[in-house]
C-alpha cells in the first residue's frame, strides 16, 4: 500500500509526515464541553463559626467532621465552601478544595483556595471574587500528584433574577440538607463552570480541525482510562460534545482500541500526557473497519425520519443504490458537498437514491434546512441509532449502499461517486 503523506504546518515550518511518523499536539488553551453553559451548579456558602468549619458530609450520609481553620485577619466576616475536586488528597475532607471568602456582603468579596490543602489560608493566594455582570474570576484547582494537572473554574456571581421556583429550591435545599450550618442565602453564593478540556489545532495540508483531552472525573489528570476522553471538532466549533461519539473517544486500557476518525482519516492515540498539555498521534492503516459494516454485508434495519416529520424504512428501497452522506453544518466541504449532492440526485432517480443526514443539537434545525435549501433529495436527522447501526464515528463520513441493501463502500465523496456515475453514463 502507497504511504499517505500529509503536511503538518507548525510555526509556518512545512513537514512532510508519513504513516509511520507520529505528531506531537500541544495543548495549550482552556476548551469549553457541552455543559459549561447548561449546568447550574452553585458554590455553596456557609458561616465560619469562630476558627472552625464543617467537613462535606453527602446530604447526611456520613458525619460531618469539624476542621480547625487559620484565617487572615482584617475582615469582618468569614464563609466557606467546598469546590469538588477528584485530585484532591486529604484525610479531612477527601475531594474537596476549601475555599474562605472575606467580607461576602461586599461587593466583591475576597477569596482563598486551599490549594495545598492544609486549612491554613494565610499562606494563600488572595483573590477579588465579581460583583453581578462582572467579568468572573478563573481559579485552577491542583492535582497534589501530577505535576501541572489542574481544573479551571469560572466563579461568578449566582443570577436567578426571575427565576422564583429555582431560587425557593435552591435556597430550601441547602437549609434542609446542611441544618449544622448557617448557609448565607443564595444571593451571596456563586455559580461555578469548569474547564475541563484541554484544546490545540492540527494542521494537515488539505485539513484543520481541533482536538482536546477531556478530564471526565474532574481530577486534573487527562489520560485516565475508559473515563477521560480524546475529542475532536471543526476549526470554526468552539464547543467540545463530550457525549457525542461521532466526536469522542474514550481513552482505552487496551491500546488497540485507541483510534478517533476526522474527515476520513483514522488516527492512532500513541500517547495522553497526564497533565494534558499534549498528545502524540499517528495516521494509522485507513483500511481498518473501525466499528463500519465489511463490503457485501447487509446493513441492519434502518427507520430514519425526514425533515418533514415522516417515519420512512431503508427496507422499502432494497431495488435502489442508496447514497448517504452524514454532516453537519460545520463539517468540512459542506456547501461544495451538497450542492453535488443535488447533481447526484438528478442523474437517475429511478434506480438511485440520495440522502443526507444532518446532525445538530437542536432537531428543528433540520427541519429549517430541509425546508429552506429545496433540495431534491431526502434531508433526515442524524443521531446516535443511525450512528450504532450504520458504523458512523466522524462526520463527515458517507456509505454507498447496493440493492438489498448491501454496503459497497464507505468514505466515497460526494464528488467521486458523482465522477464514478459520469463515467458509467
């Protein structure tokens, strides 16, 4: 088999990169997953009774243990909560990084992270937590065994103006929980959002996209496995989709299972660094079936739904060659593909069939581009069913399949199977 080179571009230097080489891919920027913005999680904020707090106790389901604390002097009142933290390590309060807040009716209030973990916050960092509307303040948590593994979290202000029944839940949920402590009422605490994707951009020459390490048990370590994750997007997405498999990969303890897929290429994980600042991968053997159905099999019954609303099963089109083309609106190529897409349509509508699966976070996206781009073949929703039965682990990928519904290829452009037809005609 001819060697596939590629270029990978890298401070404007061109390097020529075979099969057999591997790429190193720094990691250097903060990534947002799926849930930075939907989750709703508050740092909760209780009283410091004289030089002692309380440790987390679960809602009750383990005593609370009291923990003498020294505090910085100068202000006139103190609070305290817990931000949870896998790597932490310590017997008091396993889990969980302290936190001190100073003067917590000011308006910005004065904060210490108990990153080393021993209740004493004068040797602390001392930082201004924001007022509401305010530019939050980024804090990182420490791995006490990897050097360089952290979580970044976003504090800001907690805001549920208008949000009475959410308030009244939040608010009776902490007195009925933590009754052995004076919690300071929900205007005062704060709302948390955790970075914990570590991000960089691989350059090829026909191809960029982006590709992170997801700490999937929040511990500051990035190479965990069958938890932590490889997860890659299109240059021009901001948000990583930890949960989406055409997108992420978990690491695996068994290196033969170590392989993602972008744009038609099949990559090798050789090596996760623990603190997550890189990883090492290879092109590997694009032959590999990589969970895809083998050439001649049959694929298994498959119901899609049309952007219309309608219920239709492949089964009715065993007479037909079927071509499927599975994208988002971000994917690469993705005008130039469709509008091929429409000229594979028109060659022979008797005998082929063309359909496009389009994958978005919100199903009434489909329906607006269905509706709006006429096109002239079936527009249907992507997701994860289509993606188990059909072997689908990337977008944008394709399948052609033959009459009873037997798979002939996978991976065949828009634009080749369109010159594969011309010829034919």
């Amino acid at each position: 088999m001819k060697k596939i080179f590629f270029v990978l571009l890298i401070l404007k230097t061109v390097v020529v990169i075979s099969q057999n080489e591997t790429m190193t891919i720094k990691l250097n920027s903060w990534g947002k997953d799926d849930r930075f913005h939907k989750y709703e999680n508050t740092l909760a904020l209780f009283k410091v009774q004289g030089d002692t707090i309380l440790s987390m106790d679960f809602e009750d389901l383990k005593p609370a243990i009291p923990i003498i604390i020294k505090k910085p002097i100068g202000y006139k009142n103190y609070a305290y909560g817990y931000l949870f933290f896998t790597g932490s390590n310590n017997t008091k309060n396993n889990g969980f990084v302290t936190v001190l807040i100073g003067d917590y009716y000011a308006q910005n209030p004065t904060v210490w992270v108990d990153n080393n973990q021993n209740f004493d916050f004068t040797d602390d960092i001392k930082q201004q937590l924001p007022n509401y509307y305010q530019k939050g303040l980024e804090i990182e948590l420490d791995n006490t065994k990897i050097i360089g593994g952290k979580n970044r979290i976003l504090l800001t202000r907690t805001l549920l103006f208008g949000k009475l029944e959410l308030r009244k839940q939040k608010d009776d949920y902490y007195k009925y929980y933590y009754k052995d402590r004076a919690f300071i009422g929900l205007d005062l605490t704060y709302r948390e959002q955790r970075y914990l994707v570590k991000s960089g951009i691989l350059k090829l020459v026909d191809d960029s996209f982006r590709i992170a390490l997801h700490d999937g048990n929040s511990n500051g370590k990035f190479n965990d496995s069958d938890t932590d994750r490889i997860v890659v997007i299109n240059y021009n997405d901001s948000i990583f989709d930890i949960t989406n498999d055409l997108f992420a990969s978990k690491i695996s303890s068994n290196k033969k299972n170590n392989y993602f897929e972008k744009n038609g290429k099949v990559f090798e994980i050789l090596e996760a660094d623990a603190a997550g600042n890189y990883i090492v991968i290879k092109l590997s053997n694009s032959d590999l079936l990589f969970g895809k159905i083998a050439e001649g099999k049959k694929i298994p019954k498959v119901n899609i739904t049309t952007h219309k609303g309608e219920k239709k099963n492949l089964k009715k089109l065993n007479r037909h060659q079927i071509f499927m083309y599975f994208t988002s609106l971000t994917s690469k190529n993705f005008e130039k593909d469709t509008a091929i897409l429409r000229k594979i349509a028109a060659i022979d509508s008797s005998n082929i069939r063309v359909i496009l699966f389009l994958y978005t976070n919100k199903s009434y996206t489909v329906r607006i581009y269905g509706s709006q781009s006429k096109a002239n073949y079936t527009v249907a929703l992507g997701h994860k069913i289509i993606n188990n039965r059909l072997g689908i682990r990337a977008l944008p990928q394709t399948l052609l399949i033959g009459k009873h519904r037997k798979v002939i290829k996978y991976g065949l452009t828009p634009e080749q199977y369109l010159n594969q037809l011309s010829r034919a005609n």
